[in-house]
C-alpha cells in the first residue's frame, strides 16, 4: 500500500529543526554514559575511548538524519534537496568571504591552522575519525538551518527570504552552548559565529543542499 504524502506544514518544519538540534544534544546522553562507564571525562579519554566515542555518535546523527530526511522528503514530500538551485556569483563571492573569516577568526584562536593543531594533538588514528566526526555534525546543522529557515520564512509575513533565521537560530542554540560545555567564552563566541555563518552560506547557495553542506563542512573542519 503506497504512503499518503502529505503537505509539509510550518510547525513540522520547526518540529524537524527542533529534533535536529536535539540530534546534536544527544552526544551529551552518550558522553554522560560514557563517564558512568569509564569513570573519566572525555578529555581523559585513551584512543580506543575517543574513537569508540566519535563512531557511537556518528552512528546516532546518521539515524537521526536519515529520519529527518525520510519524513521531509518521503512522508511530505518536500524539496528538500532543490538540486536545481544554483547560487549567484554575488552568493559565492559571499560564502567565499564567510570562509575565510572563520578560517582566519579560529587561526587566531588556535595558534594554528585547525587540522594542523588537530593532527598534532591527536595523531593520524584519531585525527581521521574526528574529522569523520565533523562531516556528520555538518549534516545535523545544515538541517537545522535548512528546516528553521524555511518555517521562519513561512512564519513571518514581510519578506524575510534573505534573513538568516536559520542561522541565527543555530547560534542562540547550539553555538552558545559551547560556553557552558567548554566553559570557554571565546571559542563558545566563534562557534555561534560559525552556527550564523552557515545559515548565511545555505542561502548564499541559493538553498541548494549539495553546495550548502560544502560550505557548512568546510566551515566547520579548515
């Protein structure tokens, strides 16, 4: 018997940003099994922990996507990818600024070029499986920016399309929370600087998934 499909409506769309964020929080329920289990906190992890760790949450986004994408696009049958958009040259040009901004922004921060900092401290081993680890926090953010864009676009009566409110959103949730996670002020400053840039780089690409996660990975990873 075929699925009915049926119009994506605006509080599903907030519903589906909602569970991505939630997505993303979930680390936190693994970690704190994790200290339960291996009486230590992640920064005191050995290799096998830190890998074990970065594989258990790859697994939990992966399914978590994979639902959000089946009730977005199989249940609703929403557009989601919008393979036929393309961004503008002003749009690149854009994303291009927003990149090397944060690039330079976390430079500074780190003393170093990120993957630089990230291979010295953690070896090749665990330098492979982080860096896995970031393409999958990628994907669950670009939903949220995707999802919360497009329902404040519907929610909102004036012309709104070239407002970031999906990035906007991502920063007051998931990047200010770096600062009771990491109890560092700065980094929690440039990870809600990042949350808001990839909202701007997702309409920068014309919503254009496939571009939008290039951006949104490279945001994240270099």
């Amino acid at each position: 018997m075929a699925l009915k499909k049926s119009e994506l409506k605006t509080p599903m769309l907030f519903i589906l940003g909602a569970a991505s964020l939630l997505g993303l929080f979930s680390e936190y329920a693994v970690l704190a099994a994790e200290k339960l289990i291996y009486g230590k906190k992640y920064n005191e992890f050995s290799i096998t922990e830190s890998v074990t760790h970065w594989i258990i949450v790859c697994v939990l986004w992966g399914i978590v996507g994979l639902v959000l994408f089946y009730i977005a696009a199989r249940v609703h049958s929403y557009d989601f990818m919008k393979k036929e958009y393309k961004p503008s040259e002003r749009g690149v040009i854009i994303a291009i600024m927003l990149l090397s901004s944060s690039i330079g922004v976390k430079y500074l921060l780190l003393d170093g070029w990120q993957m630089a900092v990230d291979f010295r401290q953690q070896g090749w081993l665990q330098f492979i499986f982080l860096y896995i680890y970031y393409l999958f926090e990628a994907v669950l953010l670009l939903f949220g920016a995707a999802f919360f864009q497009e329902g404040c676009e519907r929610l909102v009566k004036f012309e709104s399309s070239h407002i970031p409110w999906g990035g906007a959103i991502l920063a007051l949730t998931w990047g200010l929370l770096r600062f009771f996670t990491t109890g560092d002020i700065k980094m929690a400053l440039f990870y809600t600087a990042v949350a808001f840039f990839i909202g701007c780089a997702h309409l920068a690409a014309k919503k254009n998934m496939y571009i939008s996660y290039l951006f949104a990975a490279v945001l994240i990873i270099v």
